[in-house]
C-alpha cells in the first residue's frame, strides 16, 4: 500500500539539505524509515527525521537523481510513500549518547527528540552541520563536532564520542551516520565494552523484507535492521567491509 | 505417527515447504538461515548468464492481498552465483532457478548449477515482467518442450518446470514438460499485473506490468494444481499464497507433492515455515493421514 501526502512545509538545513514535513497517520517509531517515490525518476529509501503526532518528515541531502528531484518539491506538492519499516531503536537502553555523521543524522533526530539524551552532530565543516537547533530544542548536551575544526570539537565523531564517554557513564551509543564512522563507532565500543545501536545502509528495493537485495550476511537491513546492536553486528562479516550492488555482487569497500 | 517426509521424483525432503525463487535466495547466508528457519529446501533467486540489475524501483509494492513486484530477475550472473552456493549447499538442498532465452542457454545455466551442487533445477518459465525471458518462453509449449528436453539432455539431477498462470493453456504446457522428460512441475508464478497511481495518473511500477503474489493468489494456484493434476502423471509442486497449514493442505489435496512459500516470507515473517510445518502435522495426525504422500489429490474424485 503506498500513501499520498501533501507536502506542507520545507525548511532548508544547510545549502544541500532540506527537510519536508508532511502529515501522515501511520505510526512510527524512531529510527524507522520510508520508501519515498519520485514519478519517473526513483524510488528511495528516507529516514523518517521527526514525528510529531500525525506530522512526519524526512531530511534529504541533494547528492543523487532522486533526491534532487525532491529537492524541487514545494509546500503543496505530493509525494507518494511507503512504510514504515524497520525496526527502529530500543530508546529503553539505559544512559544514552546519541551521535549522527553528516545527513545520518535525520536518523537519530525522533530519538533525540523522544529522549532528550546527550547528541553529537558531527560533520565534515560548519556549513555541513544539520539539525543543531532542533536538537537543542529537546536536549541539553549538544556537542558538534567538525572534521576540518570550523565548529565545535576539531575531529570526528568517534573521537568526540571518546572524549564524552571518558567524562560520562553511558550504558549505550545510538548511531547513524557513514559506514566508516559507525565501523569505529563499534570498534570503539567493543573496546570500551559499551553497548551499542547502529542503524545501517544497503541498497534496497522492497523495504519489506521479502527480495533480499539489502542483506548483509544472513540479515536484512529494511527488515532486521536497520538499527543493529553490538552482538548482531559482531556477527555482520560483511559490516565495515563490503556491499552488494543492485545485482547481488559482493563490492568491497577497500 | 504422521511425517511430514514426502517424495519429489527423486528428490526426498524431510520437510514439504520450500523457500520460493526470489525471496531470500539471493545470497548463501540468506538461504542458509531460511533452512534454519524450517524450510526443506531452498529455490535460488533465477540466475541468468550474466549479472542483471533488474528493473529500476519502484519494482514492489504492498497491495490488497499480497504484493506487487517487478523485480526484473537482478541476480549476479551464474559464475559469480557459485560463491553464495559454496555457502548454502553444506547446508541443505538448494534448487538451482535459472532462466534465458534459448534451450542452449538453459542447458548451460543447469549444468553450472549441476556442478554448483544444486539438488535439482528449477527452470523459470513463468516470470511475467521480464521481456524475452519467463512467460514470454513458457507459454508457448513447443518452446517449454524443447527447453526441458534440452536441459534433461545436459544435466543428471531433476528438472522442475516453473510454470506461468498467465495461459488458458496451462495442461497443454504441463503436458509438454511431461512429454520431455521434465520430472515435476511448479505452479504457480505471480499473476501478471498493474497498480496505478490516481494522484500521479501513472503506473506505479518502473516497469508499468508486474506480479501478484501472496493470499489473493491462492484460489488461482490452487484451481492449476488441480487441472494440471487432472492431467499429469509427473509431481507437482504447489506455490502460491500459501502462509498457513491450511493453505498447504488446500496444494497438497488440489495435487502437490510440496509446496513452496515466498511472500509470507515478508507478510509473517521468517518463521512462517515452523508454523506452517507444526499446524499441518497436528492436521494430519487428527485427520488420520500418514504421510503426505496419503493426503496428495484427496481433494479429487
């Protein structure tokens, strides 16, 4: 079943980031997400980056054919959506720090907002940091982090979220963001014997769970996923490492 | 005490409910933790010969029913396939499902999987969004025949047929996989397809046709079990709609040996083969039938 919504208010986040807030009744949890489809162009799979009673959006950063295409949408237009899938974060897990990487971070927003725990924004630079005053809105540590140092901590996240978990006793990181950041994000939690929720990317097609196209190793990250904890992704061989392309061939990272 | 064991021609299960192409079949782990799950045996995702990426999204959809897909047959072509069946085969019986365009391009494609390991080859005659493949081959018996034929000529393990609902002469090509040797065949495949969208006055599919699966197909499936029981001497192997005990049984009476499960796979979950294998064994115990092999056509006179 897809769903046709009108769009009803867009908010430009950055210079190539936009959020689209539309109403919609389905319930979602945080860390779900949607598949969003653009006549004649794509259809994607998008975050859902806040639930506010029956308000959602999603937060789209231009880097692709479809997500320009959504980029041209205006208050009024329509889109038409499938979902929500996934399984979303378990937000009863103790003393959270929550972190998003770049427009990973529209992931982690509704559990931001539904918890208030302590986030990291982390970015490229300055003008890559998306979502900072949102956070704010609903928690009161709100750290940035900028990998060139134009804002806030100068390095990446993992470095941040090292700094912050010395000063701080957390029982669990929540995460989204580029694969290799949340690959360090475990790596560092194995080490600092933290708990740990990541929510990973494949390349998807049904977001139901039934083609199988987004699996890594025996795990489908529309269905299973996408949010993982340490011990499912201690055994994910194929975490940090590879992903298939839209034909199921194994395409290593490195 | 009743079994659940039953007899494919040659090929023997211990467990009667498959994994059908196309649903976590694509890769070796997945297909793996689908017989962990309690499937007998696993059909492959159609392998063809080279790596295809399919039709672009949208290429499924939830419906009333079931779902949509025109999925487009991505796989990663048959050489690179060997990989995912080095992992699956150690642990049970994958069906290898192949497609082309040619009886020589079957004949290749099943001697791979052959050599792969495969337990017996599933020969997709039947996908209805593919232009050149499935359907498009198996509706037109004397091509059906001359690809079985050839296939049968090229390979030692059994060849299934995977045949299309989408013919009013569904026995005819039943009977020509029989009359060249094929050993079982597999009914049904989706029913070829359209959604739309009112707001955007278009298909909703890249592809505009697709297939419907799931429950809203069952009485279809069912209602082919029966007639190409009615005409075959071979085994048949029910799919379609299927995510309960009753479903199964419903196959199993119409005149399938087995049967096969796809879409429930996503509508009930990964567990859907456990529940379905627990119900129909408590059937069968308090109906007084056997094995499976006892209850196989009881719907016919």
């Amino acid at each position: 079943m897809s769903d046709v919504v009108r769009i009803k208010k867009v908010v430009e986040e950055a210079y190539d980031t936009k959020t689209f807030f539309f109403d919609w009744n389905a319930e979602a949890r945080p860390g779900q997400f949607i598949m969003v489809w653009i006549p004649g162009v794509d259809e994607i799979p998008m975050s859902i980056s806040s639930i506010t009673d029956s308000t959602k959006s999603i937060t789209v950063k231009a880097i692709g054919d479809a997500t320009r295409a959504i980029h041209e949408l205006k208050e009024g237009d329509r889109i038409s959506i499938r979902g929500p899938f996934g399984n979303g974060f378990d937000l009863d897990s103790g003393k959270m720090l929550i972190i998003g990487g770049g427009v990973g971070t529209a992931a982690i927003m509704p559990a931001v907002a539904a918890t208030g725990a302590d986030t990291i924004i982390a970015a490229r630079s300055d003008r890559d940091v998306i979502l900072e005053e949102k956070a704010r809105k609903f928690a009161s540590n709100v750290w940035i982090a900028t990998d060139d140092g134009s804002k806030g901590f100068h390095g990446n996240a993992v470095q941040l979220m090292r700094e912050k978990v010395a000063e701080n006793d957390y029982d669990c990181i929540l995460a989204c963001g580029p694969e290799v950041m949340l690959y360090f994000t475990y790596k560092a939690c194995e080490e600092l014997d933290l708990d740990c929720q990541l929510s990973l990317e494949r390349y998807m097609k049904c977001g139901a769970g039934v083609c199988g196209c987004c699996v890594m190793d025996d795990s489908r990250v529309c269905r299973d996923g996408p949010v993982f904890n340490r011990s499912q992704i201690s055994m994910l061989t194929e975490f940090g490492n590879s992903k298939r392309d839209e034909c199921g061939r194994i395409v290593k990272f490195r | 005490m009743a079994t659940l064991e039953t007899d494919i021609g040659g090929v023997h299960l211990e467990l009667p409910g498959m994994v059908a192409s196309g649903i976590m079949d694509e890769t070796g782990h997945s297909m793996v933790r689908m017989f962990e799950c309690g499937a007998g045996a696993v059909v492959s995702k159609s392998v063809g010969s080279v790596p295809k990426g399919g039709h672009a999204n949208p290429c499924f959809m939830e419906v009333a029913g079931g779902y949509v897909n025109a999925m487009g047959l991505p796989n990663p072509g048959i050489d690179l396939f060997k990989e995912e069946m080095d992992v699956a085969v150690p642990h049970g019986k994958v069906i290898g499902s192949i497609y082309g365009a040619s009886p020589e391009e079957f004949s290749h494609l099943a001697g791979k999987m052959e050599d792969y390991g495969a337990t017996a080859i599933e020969l997709n005659l039947s996908c209805p969004h593919a232009k050149g493949y499935g359907m498009e081959v198996g509706t037109d018996p004397k091509m059906v025949g001359s690809i079985v034929s050839a296939v049968k000529g090229s390979v030692s393990i059994p060849v299934w047929a995977k045949l299309t609902p989408n013919t009013h002469i569904l026995p005819e090509i039943g009977r020509a996989v029989q009359d060249a040797g094929g050993d079982a065949v597999v009914a049904i495949n989706t029913l070829k397809a359209m959604v739309i969208s009112p707001e955007f006055a278009r298909p909703i599919m890249s592809n505009k046709f697709c297939g419907l699966s799931g429950s809203a197909v069952k009485p279809v499936g069912v209602r082919a079990v029966y007639d190409l029981r009615s005409v075959l001497d071979i085994p048949i192997i029910g799919v379609g709609g299927i995510s309960t005990w009753r479903d199964a049984a419903e196959y199993i009476m119409a005149g399938a040996s087995a049967f096969q499960v796809g879409s429930a796979i996503g509508t009930d979950g990964v567990d859907v083969f456990k529940r379905i294998n627990d119900g129909l064994l408590a059937f069968m115990e308090e109906y007084g039938y056997d094995s499976i092999t006892s209850m196989v056509g009881a719907a016919h006179e």
